[in-house]
C-alpha cells in the first residue's frame, strides 16, 4: 500500500533516489500519506517514536554515527516546533537531519483550523534549506526541484533541511504502486585545494618555534589520525586535544584544564603560541577560550569544510577543506623546527599527572571519584556517548581508553536531548554504547527511554547529585541568594522509570559499591541497564576545588 497523493509519492521517491534509508515517525493524522507510504517501502527502515524532540534527537544520533542523513516526520501544528533543539544542534555540529513535517494547505492557516501554525521557513537562521511544497499539479516541476536541492544539501553540505509538505483531506487513501519520478542532479561547487597557498603557510609555520594544534569534535578517523602523528615528533609543536576528539598521542596534552588551570601571568606569556591551528567542533575548555583571547597568537588558521569560526578573535586565516586533506598537503612541506616548546610543556603535563594521581588514591566518594572509577572500567571499543554541563567537563579532567571513540551534543552544548541522542547511537553502533550522564539531562530527557529500538548492551550511567552541580563550580550562582534557582535541587531517582521502560535498575553510593556494580555491568543481559550513583551534593565542588589546589 502506498499513498494516493501524488505530492507524498514525489517526496518518498526522493528520499529513494538520495538512499534516505531510515525514516524516525511521530504520529499523527496529517502525515499519514507519508507514514503509510515510507512504512510500506521494502528500502526503508521506519522507526516510531511518539516525542518529537526525543525522536529528533533520536535521528541525529542515528545520523552522527552513520555519517549520512536521517529523516524525521512528524504531523502539522506544535508537533514540529519541538524538532528544533534537534535542528540547532544539527546545524552546528554538521549533522545532515532531513525534517519532513506535513501541513494544512495555506487557505487552512489563520482562519481558527486546528493543529495549525505558520510552518513554512520556521527554522529560518538554523536550517540550511527550505522547501516549501504546494499540493498542486501545476507545481508538480517545482516541487520536485525543491525537494531534490533540499536532500542534495543535506548530503553534501552535512547539515539539516526542511521540507513542509501541504496535504489537504482526504488523507489515508492508498493505490498498490509508487509512480516513477526522476529527480535532476543540482550542480553543487565542490571544494578543492587549488585556492590554498601551502608555500605561504609552511613559511610561516617553519619559521615559528611556537606553534599550537587545537582538536575539537572530531568523528573517529584514521587516516588524519596517522598525519596529526607526524607533528608529535616536531618540538616546536604542542598538540592539544579534547575528550571529544578522538585524537591520541603520548606527545599530546588530553587533559587541558589539568594543565592550565594554575598557570601565572609569565607561564601564560610562554605558553602563547606563535600560529594557532584549530579544526574540528565547538571548544569545551573554558581554561583554554579565556588563554587564548588574552595570550593571542600571531597566526591563528581554522580548518574547516563550511564555517570560519572565531573563536578566539584573531582568526588570520579560514583554510575551508577538510582537515585530512589539508594536512595531506601540508605535511609535504613541513619542516622539523628545534625548540623547547613542546618539551617544556610535556614536562609540566607529566607533574600535573603524577599530582592527579596522587590526589585519586586519596580522594573521598564524589563525582570526581566516581568518573576515575567508571572510565577506568568501560570495555575496549566501545562508544562513549557524554552529556553536557559538568559531566563533560569532568571527563576532560581524564584519558579515555584509545580504542573508544567518544561522542557529546557539543553543537549548542545543551542537556535536552543526550539521552535520546545516546540511543539513536547505540541504535546505529556495532559497538556497544555506554551512556554517562548527570541527573538533571536525564530526568530532563527522561522520554528517551520511550523507544522500542533500545538494543540490550546499551547501557546508561547516572551520576546522581540531586540538583544542577555544575552552578556550584562555576563562579557567580553560589554568590547569589537564588541558587536553588540555578541548581534546583531535587530527591528524584531513576529507579521508577526502570520498571516503566523495562531497564535493569542498579544503584550504589560508596567507592565499595561503585566498584562492585561495575563488575559485569557491561555483559550481555536480557535488557538494558542503568547504574545510578549517588554523590554528596554538600561535598562534589569542595572535593573538585581541592583538586584544582593540590595539582597547583
């Protein structure tokens, strides 16, 4: 069965020929010509999911892992509005999500018709195409032309798009074939390096005895992994990377706050580079925001395929390529530069190792703790999936296993969607997925446990402080008399939702009990499960300031 309307055939065809093989529905009665026909499609897979933002969320999961797009659909009206946490991390986190919502036809908006709103370029400033349809034959060449720019967009340009589809009643008709469609290649400028002047870069960069490489988000890759290792070897080099990366090198600096924190003015000076290169996704580091917007360096270079990203404010030089390709031509005219650069810093990071050790062994029951304990026990190969506010800063603060790669929704750095994201990943992973979150993001995100397609090796850890902890790290809400406004403390466990969504339930409070929960947590079992650690609230931030003095 398919459907009868010839605007829903037009849109499923497309979705065929662009291979858009995995479909994320909301129900609803308006979209029914596009859920009957792509649940009826032998080459598309079609999952339910009844909450918008989660199934959004769910689909960029599915979609940062395979590297291709995902479609979500959902029906007219307020259904659609909550797909756009979803849509902003996409955007910045160059996540291709195709957003099909279906719609009353325009001589049905603003009249007092029910489930409408204004939906055609509702995503303006955080979409990278729109295309507005009309159920109409005459527009039958148009409408094809948009919605081939729209996936040809998420494809290339790895990003979201939308595409609003007017369907007007009656809407669960059905005929036994799909019409034949043919959508026209869109000629798209492709990018080369002919534009990139590597003699003049590798001036600059063999002349300077200080120089800097700066890892953000970073899909797992590698063959840029094998290029970055040629300038661990160069001593005027100083490689940092974040948890984030999936960039490993003994002659890499992984835990930057570790080594920045209590730097003076003079160490700073030092520190500041003579050409910064940055590529990959947003920065979690505040340390290194603030040094590097204070200490500037002469030549900054971003690598990147679509945006130039200032984050730092002395951008000199957008090279827009992929960072494997730049680094496979720039690497031919690389010369080794002698300096003290690297090795200083090395030697400073190593101190700050031992000092971090030294610190564990003695360090009381807290959410510190608990991350030494968990990250030390997650399997090899495995995919790590981290959500925002204090959970990723905490794992910043420690190597990760070389063979997991790690995944956090860094694009808008929000907690709405982590769990949902999280199982859109597992979903999609050959390895098993491993879920760290704190409670605020995951009560928050609670209906992502909603989900059929939940495979039983995923598995969530939950660090439970009772309340938002990171607004007592950061400076200012302590300051305040309305901090249970910022932390909003509360006695909520996950142990209820468990029986609800068919989890295994663990939970334990002490370094006894966490090391002993861990021991077959991540074997194979019949369901999924949660691990719910519960750390002092009272003492979480005295133990982490601690820290920060004692490795001084």
């Amino acid at each position: 069965m398919y459907p009868k309307k010839e605007l829903a055939q037009l849109v499923i065809s497309a979705c065929i020929q662009f291979q858009i093989d995995t479909v994320v529905i909301s129900p609803g009665s308006r979209n029914a010509p596009l859920t009957i026909g792509f649940s009826n499609h032998p080459e598309i897979e079609t999952l339910s999911v009844v909450d918008e933002r989660s199934a959004a969320f769910f689909a960029l999961g599915i979609a940062q892992q395979t590297q291709k797009p995902v479609a979500v659909l959902c029906s007219s009206g307020s259904a659609l509005l909550n797909y756009y946490p979803a849509i902003a991390e996409a955007f910045y986190s160059n996540i291709p999500l195709v957003i099909i919502s279906a719609d009353r036809p325009k001589h049905l908006i603003d009249i007092g018709d029910g489930q409408t709103i204004r939906q055609e370029n509702v995503f303006d400033k955080h979409i990278l195409f729109s295309a507005n349809l009309v159920e109409n034959e005459k527009f039958k060449t148009r409408n094809a032309q948009l919605i081939g720019e729209a996936l040809q967009i998420s494809v290339s340009q790895q990003g979201p798009v939308h595409i609003n589809v007017p369907f007007d009643e009656p809407l669960y008709e059905t005929v036994e074939k799909l019409q034949d469609f043919h959508f026209p290649h869109i000629s798209m400028s492709s990018l080369d390096n002919s534009h990139i002047n590597y003699n003049d870069l590798a001036k600059i960069w063999n002349t300077s005895a200080k120089k800097m490489i700066l890892v953000g988000v970073n899909y797992p890759n590698h063959k840029l992994h094998q290029l970055m290792d040629v300038f661990a070897d160069d001593k005027s080099v100083l490689i940092l990377t974040e948890t984030t990366s999936n960039l490993h090198h003994e002659k890499a600096i992984d835990s930057i706050d570790q080594l920045i924190f209590s730097l003076d003015d003079n160490q700073f000076k030092d520190l500041k580079p003579d050409v910064l290169i940055t590529f990959g996704g947003m920065i979690i580091s505040k340390k290194i925001k603030q040094f590097l917007r204070k200490y500037q360096p002469k030549h900054h270079w971003n690598i990147d395929t679509e945006k130039a990203t200032n984050t730092f404010f002395c951008l000199s030089e957008f090279i827009q390529t992929a960072p494997k390709d730049f680094f496979l031509n720039f690497n031919n005219s690389v010369e080794v530069v002698e300096s003290d650069y690297q090795q200083k810093w090395l030697q400073i990071r190593n101190e700050k190792r031992l000092k971090h050790a030294k610190y564990l062994l003695k360090a009381k029951h807290s959410d510190f703790k608990v991350f030494e304990q968990v990250l030390g026990s997650i399997p090899k190969k495995s995919q790590l999936q981290i959500s925002n506010s204090s959970i990723i800063r905490y794992a910043q603060l420690f190597s990760i296993d070389i063979s997991n790669s790690v995944f956090c929704n860094r694009g808008t750095s929000g907690i709405d969607g982590s769990t949902s994201t999280a199982i859109g990943a597992a979903f999609a992973s050959k390895n098993q997925t491993i879920f760290i979150t704190g409670d605020i993001s995951f009560f928050y995100d609670s209906n992502g446990l909603w989900n059929s397609n939940i495979p039983n090796n995923f598995r969530i850890i939950l660090i439970n402080n009772s309340g938002g902890g990171i607004f007592k790290i950061i400076p200012g809400p302590k300051s305040t008399n309305a901090i249970k406004y910022f932390e909003t403390p509360h006695s909520l466990t996950a142990e209820h939702l468990c029986k609800m969504y068919g989890f295994q339930y663990l939970k334990a409070d002490s370094k006894v009990t966490v090391k002993e929960q861990l021991v077959g947590f991540y074997k194979t079992s019949e369901k999924p499960k949660i691990l719910e650690i519960f750390t002092p609230s009272e003492e979480n931030d005295l133990i982490l300031s601690a820290y920060f003095k004692y490795i001084q």
